[in-house]
C-alpha cells in the first residue's frame, strides 16, 4: 500500500483539498503540520497569527482524526519523516510568498532527488497567480480590469472531499503545549476564544451566518464599523480553513436559491477579486511587501518620529475614528476594513511615517495578517501601489466618522472615554464647549489626549511631500 505525506500550511482543512483529495486516492495518509524555523530573510508569523494557527491546528486535528505536528525546517524533517514511515509521495498546496515559493523549489528538487515522487496542488486561489493576464500577455495592474477577465474565465467548482486512511508515522508528534504559539506572560489574547471559531467548522458556519444575515444590504453597510454587514472571513481565507471556491459557490447558491440581493452578492464577490489581485501583485512583483511598487514614491520625505507612531499603536492620537479602530485591532485581531482605510491613512498621509511601519504593526496584531493582501493594501493607500487611484486621497478621519458611523456606536464601544459626549462633540471632542466636556467627564490632555497633529497642516504637509514625488516623475493626477 502507498503512503502519502501531506503537507499541510495555509490549507488546513479537509474540504475542497487538492492535495489531501490526491493523496485520498493514492493510498494511505500522513498528515502533517510543521512549525517551520523562519528561513532566511523570511517573516516569522505574527503574534495574533500565532494564536489563531494553534487553536486552527486543535481543529484540524479533530477533523483528521490524527494530525503529526513537527519542529524545524521543512527541508530536514521531510526526508526523514519518508524514510522512519516508508511513504514515497509527498504532496503539498502551494504556497505564492516568495520565500515560500523559494523554500518549496528547493525542497522538491531534493526530494525528488532522493527517489521520491512530489506534487503540488492550488487550494489558495480561483486562479494561479501567473494565469491571468492581460491583452499584451502582460500581469494587470489595475484592478477591475483583471477581477473582469477572472469573471470571464468562470470559477471552478469546490472539489468533493475523499475518504482517506491514516498511516502510522512511526514518529511522535509535538504535543499542544510545546507549539509555543500562545501568548503567555501576558496573555494578552484573553478572551479572543469569544470573539472568534478558528477552524474549518467555524469558517463555514460564519460564512452560512454572513449569508443568511447580513449579505442584504452588504454593498452599501459594509462601510459602517458599527454594523454587523460584514464577513469577518479574512483569517478564515488566509489559514485556508475555507476556499475562495467554497465561498464563491455558496454565495452564489444563496443568491439562486433564496433571492439575496446579487449586486450585493457582486460586490461581495468582487472582495475575493481583491484578494485575488493582490496575491497576482506579490508574484509577479515580490519586492511589494518591502519597496514601493512605484519606485517615484522612494523620493517622499518620510518621518521618523517614534512618539507618534507609538500613540498611532496605542490608540492615543486624538482622533476618536481613529483611536477606535486601533483599540478595536488590539483587542480584538481584527478592525473594520472601512477603518483600516482611514487609519492607514492616517500614519501616512497626515503624521508622514513611511507605510511599512504600519504594514509591520498589521502584520504582527491582525489574525488575518497575509502578505499579499497587507502589502497591496498598504501600497494602495500610500499611492505607490497599483490601481491606487486617486493617488493621495487624504481622508478627513473627523468626517469619516460622522459619515460611516453616524451614531457613534463604534467610537463609543472603542472610546468609551468618550460614550458620555453628543453626537455634535463626540467625533471632534476638541471643539465642545467647556461644559460638555465637564458633564461627560472629559478632561483634554488627560483622559483623552489632544490630537498630535493638526488636520489641515498634516494635508498641506503631506501634498508637499507628493511634490517631491511628482519632480521623480510620479503620476499625481485626481488629487482629492
């Protein structure tokens, strides 16, 4: 009888599973997990992502019935884990982060060498990255063109799970409490296990949940943090604990068979495309996550100013919408993607500190940290992305708030300081009257902190900034 090692990464689940399927097939199964020492000049996995991959892992183990969970790199324990087990094949999804696909090219060309048989499957993605291309056979580099020749193509359907027997590794597994992915001392991920339902059973249930509840309407609410019109799917999407097949086809069951509203569907939709997009980016142009996709941006006059990027991470900045979802990410691991917009813009554009300090700060807080999505997204609101048009929006975070969360629920959850002030104050506590300050317990400087950086003198500072990107030759057309 063969065995099959399968190797699981960001694909821990076991519907809709090329290479689990394949290795179904094949013969018996070894399933494993290996908590990989960082290669060279690879990112580890953030603290928030930590968390979630443990409790992913406990949930996956469930479903398989045996999960083997090893430590170490990936290129030592394969060959070694074939040999102590007998397997011959050794099957894995690929993975598109350029050490990944680094790591995973030499890895195949060893095994191989060693008489071994190795193949690799797409479970992350509707369509490879190197698949869609443009008229001139070109990579796109605006968005809506690319998600409307992905639409074109027509999406695969979620592949049917295989029944599969478990070979005897003949080699002990890491217990759970040896993964060292918990945060200890302090646990400052307490009571996330509340919030969130690391898993595959998990992802499919919000999933079902989004689209009985709050798929109606999705279009237009999704820009409000203080409704519940979104998905909250990204973990989920990035551990590979659902598919964007899978989600792509019950959405459009949803909209068939009970009549939800399919523009709304559309646009939902048309978030995967995003996703989509943006893993195309980091394939075919790996240096996104570290230098600007348009190289006229290495020319912006940049700050470095600890003090306020400190206060941008704490949630301390004097500006409610903002402060609100910086405090909603460390609570939490997640922020509304509405706000992760305003204050992305925020560092940028109004204290002037370079974007990867904020892509680092996502990277290590957000449970759905992924590399493609944070990179692309960064860039976007930096203006030296693709498709980041208009180029230097500069968003009026006290204007954001009045529009996407009229009533100030958001703010009043995140800023409770605050809860106390009228809707008249409360997105612009700096200019309330003494005594609506005094009845609402607020004391400027104390309980709440002046604003670091003035509204309007941060936006004529950051066109100035742009200025020196237009003289190396960017584009600065559509200035909002």
């Amino acid at each position: 009888m063969t065995t099959t090692i399968v190797w699981f990464r960001q694909d821990l689940r076991v519907g809709d599973n090329p290479a689990l399927a394949a290795a179904a097939k094949m013969g018996d199964i070894i399933p494993l997990y290996i908590i990989e020492t960082p290669l060279n000049g690879a990112r580890d996995i953030g603290d928030a992502g930590k968390w979630w991959l443990h409790q992913s892992l406990l949930e996956l183990d469930k479903s398989l019935g045996s999960l083997l969970v090893l430590r170490g790199k990936p290129g030592d324990l394969l060959p070694k884990l074939a040999k102590a087990s007998g397997a011959t094949n050794i099957v894995w999804n690929r993975c598109y982060e350029p050490n990944a696909i680094a790591r995973d090219t030499a890895i195949k060309a060893d095994l191989v060498q060693r008489g071994l048989t190795v193949e690799s499957y797409n479970a992350a993605l509707l369509f490879e990255p190197w698949e869609v291309k443009n008229g001139s056979g070109q990579p796109f580099k605006v968005y809506s063109p690319f998600w409307r020749a992905c639409l074109a193509r027509g999406m695969t359907p979620p592949k049917k799970s295989q029944k599969f027997t478990i070979a005897n590794a003949k080699t002990n597994s890491l217990p759970p409490n040896d993964w060292q992915l918990l945060p200890t001392k302090p646990n400052w991920a307490a009571g996330w296990e509340m919030l969130w339902t690391p898993g595959e059973v998990g992802a499919l249930k919000r999933l079902d949940a989004f689209l009985a509840n709050d798929l109606q309407g999705y279009g237009e609410l999704r820009n409000r943090p203080d409704l519940p019109n979104i998905s909250r799917l990204s973990p989920h999407l990035h551990w590979g604990e659902i598919s964007p097949r899978q989600v792509a086809a019950r959405t459009t069951m949803a909209v068939d068979a009970e009549g939800r509203s399919a523009k709304d569907a559309t646009k939902f939709l048309s978030e995967i495309g995003w996703r989509e997009f943006a893993y195309q980016l980091l394939y075919n142009f790996p240096t996104l996550p570290s230098q600007n996709w348009k190289p006229a941006f290495d020319a912006y006059p940049w700050r470095t100013n600890k003090s306020d990027l400190k206060a941008w991470q704490r949630g301390q900045t004097g500006y409610p919408l903002v402060d609100a979802g910086m405090r909603e990410l460390w609570h939490t691991g997640y922020m509304h993607n509405r706000v992760r917009m305003v204050v992305a813009s925020f560092l940028i554009k109004h204290l002037r500190i370079d974007w990867r300090q904020g892509e680092a700060w996502f990277w290590d807080t957000l449970l759905d940290a992924d590399l493609a999505n944070n990179a692309a997204s960064w860039q976007w609101v930096a203006g030296s992305g693709a498709d980041a048009a208009p180029y230097f929006r500069i968003f009026n975070p006290i204007e954001q708030g009045r529009k996407f969360d009229p009533n100030g629920d958001y703010i009043r959850k995140w800023v409770p300081e605050l809860g106390r002030l009228s809707n008249d104050d409360l997105f612009w506590p700096h200019d309330a009257p003494p005594m609506a300050l005094k009845s609402a317990g607020i004391t400027l400087g104390k309980t709440y902190p002046h604003p670091i950086v003035d509204h309007a003198e941060a936006r004529i500072a950051a066109m100035k900034g742009y200025e020196a990107v237009k003289q190396a030759g960017a584009n600065v057309s559509n200035v909002a």
